[in-house]
C-alpha cells in the first residue's frame, strides 16, 4: 500500500524554504525594507510621470473647451481660406482658427509680457470666462488675466501700452549685397474692457491668455508677415450644429476633410489632445522617467548589495543546519534551490509592498497638492496601470534573486562535516588578479575618458563633454566599486588604528573591521554609492552656481535699470526725467544709482561706416553699480571699453583704436578689451560729447543692496516710478539671475532627496554587516565576556565597528563626490570661464554627521543580540 503524499513531502525544498523563512522573519525584515524602498521609487516615478502625462493631455484638450472637431496640419499650413471653407461646411455651427499673438504690456513702471488669443464666433471655441467688464469690441480694447491686470495695476477702463514689432514694407539691403525685411518697434495704447479667467488652466503654462478682437489680431499677424506673405495656421477648431450626434459628427468630419484638401486629419477634440501629447514626449514623459528612474537604479543597486549581505547572514546563521541537512542526505542543488526560492519569495512580497508604499505615496502627494497652488489641475486619485504593477515587481524580483546567486552558492557548498566540528561562517573568496586587473583598466580609463570630457567642455564642447563626463565618471566609479575589495578594508584599518587608542573597545572594532575584507568592502561600497552621488550632486551645484553667477554678473552688470519708453527725434531713447531720477534714489532697498546714457554710435572705417552700441559714465557711477567693478577699472577718458564678444559681433576684434563719428565730429579712443558680457561698449561722458552733445541721462543703473530681496527691491522701483506717472520701464537682471539660482537649488534638493533613499538603504546594509560580525564571531565574544569584557565594552565596540565601516564609506565617497561634481561642471560650463572646485562644507559635515550617526544606530539591535547571550551557553554552543 503507497503512502499518501501532500504538498509538503511531494515538494521538500518548498517545504524547507517555507520553515527558514519563519525561523529568519526578522533578518529578512531588513533585506524586505532595501528592496520595498527601491521598488517603491520605481512606481512613484512611473505613477507620476503617468499624472505628468494626464495633465499635460487634460491641458491641451482643455484648450479647445466644447468643440467638437480639429482640423490639423502638422506643417502649420492651414490659410483664411480654409477657415472660410470649413465654416461653409453644412452641420458647422462655427469654426476659428487656432492662432495667438505676443506682446509687452507697460503700466505704470511695470512691465509684462502678455499671450494674446482672438475672441472666438462662439464660446464653445473658448475656455476663458469673463469674470468682469465686457469683452473687446474695438481694435483698441483688450480683455485681461485678472492675475496680469493685478501685476500691472490695472482696472477695467484703465488703458495699458502695447508693444510689438511691425515689419518694414521695403526690404533693407546688407552689406553683402542681400536683402532683408527689417522690423520696428510700434506701441498702441489699448483699452481694458474685461477682466477674463481660465477655470480649467488651459493656458496655465503659457501664463494665461488676454483677448483682442478677431481684426485686431488680423492686424497684428499681418504686420509681423513680410509683403506677399499669407498667414498659416495649425488647427482649425470646429463646433457643429448638433454637438451630441455621432452620425452627423461623422459626416462633418468626411465633408470637413473634403472641403480642407490640406488638412492632414480631422478628429475630436479628445484625440487632437492625445495626439499632441504623444508629439510632445512620445506618450511618456521620457526626460522625467530617464531622470528620476536612473536615481531608482541607484537605489535598486545599492539594495541589492545590502540583500547580498542579508543573505549571507541567512547562510551563517544556517550553517549547522544545512550541514545536518546534507548529512540526512540532501543534496547541493536542493539547497542552492532553497536560498533562491527564498529570495524569489522575498522579492515578490517586498516588491508588492513597493508597489503598495509609492502608490500610496503618489495618491498622498494628489492630496496634500492643491494646497500649494501649482498653477495646473491635478487628477484626485492615481490611475493604476499593469506597468505600475509588474515592472517594479519584475525589477524587485530579478535584484533580489541576482542578489541572492553567491550567497545560495555558499550555502551549497557547506560540508556535511561542519555539522560535527566548530566552522567559520561561509564567506566570499578573495579577489583575484582578474578583478585587479578589471578596477585598474575601469579605473583610470574612466578618469582619463572624464578627464578628456572636462576638456571638451573647457573648449566649447559642452555636449560632448557632458557625454564624455558622463561615461568617464560612471565606469570609473564601476572600477572603483569593482576594486574596493583591495583598498577600502585597509583604508577602515589605518583610520581603526588613529582611533585604536581610545580603549580596547576601539582596538577590538578596528580589527574586526578586518575579518572579512570582501564583506566589509561590500557594505562600505552601499554607503559610498550614495555619498558619492549626493557629494557629486552637491558639489556641481555649488561649483556651477558660483560659475554661473560669475557669468550673470558679466552678462547682467546691473541689477535694475529704469530707462524711457519713448525716442527723441534721432532714435534714441529719450532723457529720464528728473522726477524719475530722485523717485528711484529715494528708494531704500537700492545701493547705489547711476545715471547712463546709452545709445548707438556709428563708427568709422576703411570700408565705409558701421554702428556700435555704447554707453557713456563716469568710471565711479559704473564701478557704484556693477556686479563686476573692476571690470571698468581701465576705463578713463580717451579709451573705449570693448567686451570680446561686442567686438566679434560688430567686426572690430583686432582694433587698437576706434573712430566715433556723430553731429559734432568724431572722436578717436584707445581700444580697452574686457571679459564682459555685455552687449554694449563704454565711454566717459566727455567722450560721449566730443561727437554726440546735447544727449542726456536716458537710463538709470541701479545696483540693490546686500542682502535685500531682488524681487522687493524691483516692487519697491516700480512703486516710486509709478507714483511720478512717467512713461518708464523698469527691468531687473538680479530677479533673472535669483530665478537661475531658485532652479539650481530646486534642482538640488530633488536630487539629494532622491539619492537620500540610497543612502538610507546602505545603512541597512550596515546593520545586516554588524549583525554577521555577531554571528560569526558568538565564541569569540563569549571568551572575551569570559575574561572580563562588559557588556557595555561590547557594545562599544560594535558601535565603533558601526561608525568605521559608515565613516569610510560616507569620507570615500565625499572624496570622489567632489572629484565627480567639478568635473561635471567643468564639462558643461567649461566654456564660459574657470570654474573653481566648490567644496559645500555645511553639506559635507551633515553628510559625516549622519553617516556616523546611523553607524552607531545600526549598531544598537546587533549589539543586543550580542550581549543577550550568557558566556557560558555561548562556550557551550561551539
């Protein structure tokens, strides 16, 4: 009679999996934690970039409010005509062309530039909604944003100047004998009619929409076409007659396409939007998912060290059993299958918690969002996708059990005899030359391929710099990883020995940090990953926001300049008025302000005449304002100081004197080259009127003062200009350059947040490392209980191991972070000028502060394993 078997005895590798996974929950805690986080990264990136994705398609469709239809063309080549047939089309209640205009809008000292729209034949064509006033009925009315109307503090039936460019009617003829349809600058004054507002945030990213009539924005496209050109469209937008009928849908869209022969497609609404989307990003988002999945992969890899480690812990824990266990005739491959089947189960729980945690992170941030007012309408709940599903799992699956090959090799190979004698927990073997020979190659030919990226980059090669950087970097890091086995146990050593002195606790972790070089090479390498990345992160942006406020203060030598809107009879902007000149030096906020006069000069040559922007004041008032004073230090009377790139622009490289001629002759100055990246050249005001006279201060320089808010001190310029009722402008360069600096931060911080998980993954790694050293080390540290060790002592030297393996790791990777950062960002502003090594010293201290921290911490749960066991039992274990 045969015995009935079950799913147990039919399955014993299943079976012996299952029962060590009960006994070893805790340990697999700390692996199941590394791997949910890293999974956990990967759907919250593709979660968002899925809500990315929606909106950016709810966005556009919102654009075309309630029509029906999209007559498109890819080429832009839809004319009025086309307007007019498609409006002829029987079941076509209206249809408008999608077009828009741009202008600058000046009130009251304040400046904006404003999209502007046509007022639709039927407001199904529309999105915006009066919200006050009256929409435009002339050429000369405008409806408004209500949030531009407040920026400019304007009201309805208030006017606004308008400025756009006009193309001249005759062609101007270049030096080389072509052609060309020059432009002039035009204002209108434009009354406010309304006030309208954008419900659904169809323009939010284009900084919402004012509104004109359809002949007035006829007359601005027009006036920006050369003579004999027609206007050309994208779309044409569609509302038919009978909107809710998808029969005579149907048939509009045949007799729309018959009656456009140019009109690549007629669809819906819904899949004109989609269709854009996809155009846009290809469907996806692919520079948010590349960006931020790369940070994922950080953390995947890392986690996957801190597994490997978790592993081999399981291994020596296991030792004894998987000895008895082949001496009651199981046999290698059935323990190899346990580990993996092991990490295999593991991997599909940890990675469903993943999956489960970003999911839950993701819908957290929809709702915690709208009270940030980001300007764009979010969905209120995520929308799962197989993908969101099964590649985090997938990716948490195949980590876990790659993790786990060597570990499960070990167990393999576990004697039957270490069942009957004291055995060293299974450990790695040691590197070999090959490896040797791999870290060298990786190595330095990655340093050298870097090195030759911040070449490029200092050359003028920015996009192959970056790409060589990039290279370079990655596979030097890959061989510094490699060959970490070699070097970074001996590094441990050498710091164990500085702090050996402090007592025998120190002297005890110092040495144990050599026990297992490869292992401890391992868990120093997770930690070193991500220090290097928030090092490099950290260090690149601190060297490039010096290089690129370097570069700001040259390209922008002045903070706010407040300058005529108006010309005088030559062309010139006209002279500030004194009203003006004392409004802007009685504001608090400002350093310094100069008066300049800035205008284009014609200069003399062998081949006939040319023209250079200059700008005359005295060497003091530009030196009061300047970012870069000592820029204009050679500046006195007689010379011309010319930028580099002014002289490359208008053919005078090369000069050593230079001849300005106007209404009162000519002046011949002295050629002072300087490195600013300006636009215009500078003179004295004696020069000035040596071949210009009668040409006052028509600009004010103002420089803002330490440590006050640009944008305030803008607010507080236009406030006093205001107040005089001048027609003047005020612009300020130092709110461009805060915004560069606002983005770099921005930057920054999503970054290190980013590779913060890695980091915290690593000093799980640390944990798992100490909690090993317990376990193969239970007699030594019963002997030294033994003969006097207390159990503070043993503590302590746990927390000093801790903070030894977490130190070196977190000090190697600061090292390599800033050799990475600067030469990143030599490679890509290179070109701009010298960029000094940045080292971020309040990062870097916090950094080691929370590496050693979490080393010590790390320590606590092994620690207490350790002293839990009695001296004696311990003794008797072995």
């Amino acid at each position: 009679m045969t015995t009935p078997t079950t799913p147990t005895t039919r399955y014993p590798t299943a079976r012996l999996t299952l029962a060590q996974m009960r006994r070893s929950t805790g340990r697999l805690m700390s692996a199941g934690v590394a791997i949910t986080i890293g999974t956990a990264f990967v759907a919250a990136t593709l979660l968002v970039g899925n809500v990315i994705t929606g909106t950016t398609y709810d966005q556009v469709a919102a654009q075309y409010a309630d029509s029906d239809l999209v007559v498109s063309d890819d080429s832009g080549s839809l004319t009025p005509d086309d307007v007019d047939a498609a409006r002829a089309v029987a079941g076509v209640a209206a249809a408008d062309a999608v077009r828009s205009a741009f202008t600058e809008l000046n009130h009251g000292g304040r400046s904006i530039y404003q999209s502007l729209v046509a007022q639709p034949s039927d407001p199904r064509l529309s999105p915006l909604e009066l919200a006050d006033g009256a929409w435009p009925a002339a050429p000369a009315d405008i409806a408004l944003p209500v949030d531009a109307a407040e920026r400019l503090g304007l009201a309805v039936g208030d006017t606004v100047s308008s400025t756009r460019w006009v193309t001249d009617d005759e062609p101007t003829a270049a030096q080389d004998g072509t052609e060309y349809h020059d432009s002039r600058e035009v204002t209108q004054e434009l009354t406010v009619s309304g006030l309208v507002d954008d419900p659904h945030q169809a323009y939010a990213l284009s900084g919402g929409m004012g509104v004109i009539t359809p002949a007035a924005m006829d007359q601005r496209l027009a006036d920006e076409l050369e003579p004999g050109a027609t206007e050309a469209y994208p779309a044409i937008v569609v509302a038919l007659d009978e909107p809710g009928d998808r029969d005579a849908l149907e048939a509009t869209r045949d007799a729309l396409a018959a009656a456009v022969p140019a009109a690549g497609d007629v669809m819906t609404t819904q899949e004109y939007a989609e269709d854009a989307v996809a155009g846009m990003s290809g469907g996806q988002n692919i520079v948010f998912l590349v960006f931020v999945l790369a940070f994922a992969g950080v953390a995947l890899v890392v986690a996957g060290l801190v597994i490997a480690n978790t592993f081999q812990v399981l291994v020596a824990q296991r030792s004894r059993t998987l000895a008895l266990l082949r001496c009651i005739g199981a046999g290698t491959g059935q323990l190899y299958r346990s580990v993996l089947l092991e990490a295999v189960l593991l991997g599909v729980l940890a990675s469903l918690a993943g999956v489960l945690l970003g999911s839950l992170l993701v819908q957290a941030g929809l709702l915690v969002a709208p009270s940030f007012d980001l300007g764009v309408p979010l969905p209120e709940t995520i929308t799962p996708s197989a993908s969101v599903v099964l590649l985090p799992l997938a990716v948490g699956v195949l980590v876990t059990l790659v993790a786990a090959l060597t570990p499960a090799r070990a167990a393999a190979q576990v004697a039957p005899l270490a069942a009957l004698r004291p055995s060293d927990a299974p450990s790695l073997r040691g590197a070999g030359r090959f490896r040797a020979v791999v870290s060298g190659l990786a190595t330095f030919g990655g340093l050298a391929v870097l090195a030759g990226g911040v070449a490029l980059g200092a050359a003028g090669r920015a996009d192959i710099g970056v790409l060589a950087a990039v290279l370079g970097g990655s596979v030097s890091l890959i061989g510094v990883i490699v060959g970490a086995v070699f070097w970074l146990p001996r590094v441990a050593g050498g710091i164990g020995r500085l702090v050996a002195s402090a007592g025998p606790a120190a002297r005890l972790a110092a040495a144990n940090t050599q026990r297992n070089p490869r292992r401890t090479a391992a868990t120093a390498t997770a930690l070193l990953i991500g220090v290097t990345l928030v090092s490099m992160m950290t260090t690149g942006a601190a060297s490039a926001r010096v290089t690129m406020d370097d570069e700001l203060d040259a390209q922008y030598p002045v903070d706010l300049q407040v300058a005529a809107t108006s010309t005088d009879d030559a062309g010139n902007p006209a002279v500030v008025p004194g009203a003006v000149t004392d409004a802007v030096e009685g504001v608090a906020g400002l350093r310094a302000v100069a008066e300049v006069t800035t205008l284009v000069a014609d200069v003399a040559g062998d081949t006939g005449s040319s023209v250079l922007p200059v700008v005359a004041a005295t060497p003091e008032a530009l030196s009061s304002v300047l970012s870069t004073p000592d820029a204009v230090a050679p500046l006195r009377g007689g010379t011309l100081l010319l930028p580099e790139q002014v002289a490359e622009d208008y053919g005078l490289a090369g000069r050593d004197t230079i001849t300005l001629t106007g209404p009162a002759g000519e002046v011949t100055l002295d050629v002072v080259g300087s490195d600013l990246r300006t636009r215009q050249a500078y003179l004295t005001p004696l020069d000035l009127a040596g071949f210009t006279p009668d040409v006052g201060a028509n600009a004010l320089w103002a420089a803002v003062a330490e440590g006050n808010d640009p944008v305030d001190a803008l607010a507080d310029v236009q406030d006093a200009v205001a107040a005089t009722e001048e027609p003047v402008e005020v612009t300020g360069a130092a709110v461009e350059r805060q915004s560069f600096q606002q983005v770099i931060d921005v930057i920054l911080g999503v970054v290190v947040g980013l590779l913060a998980v890695a980091v915290v993954i690593a000093l799980i790694g640390v944990a798992n490392t100490l909690s090993l050293s317990v376990i193969e080390r239970t007699r030594e540290n019963a002997m030294l209980r033994a003969i006097g060790l207390s159990k503070g002592q043993l503590r302590a030297t746990l927390a000093v191991e801790g903070m030894l393996i977490a130190g070196v790791g977190a000090v190697l990777g600061v090292v390599l972070g800033l050799v990475y950062g600067w030469a990143g960002a030599t490679a890509a502003l290179g070109s701009l000028g010298e960029v000094p090594v940045v080292v971020p010293w309040a990062e870097v201290a916090v950094m080691l502060g929370v590496a050693l921290v979490a080393g010590l911490i790390a320590s606590v749960v092994p620690a207490r394993a350790a002293v839990r066991t009695r001296p004696v039992a311990a003794l008797a274990a072995e």
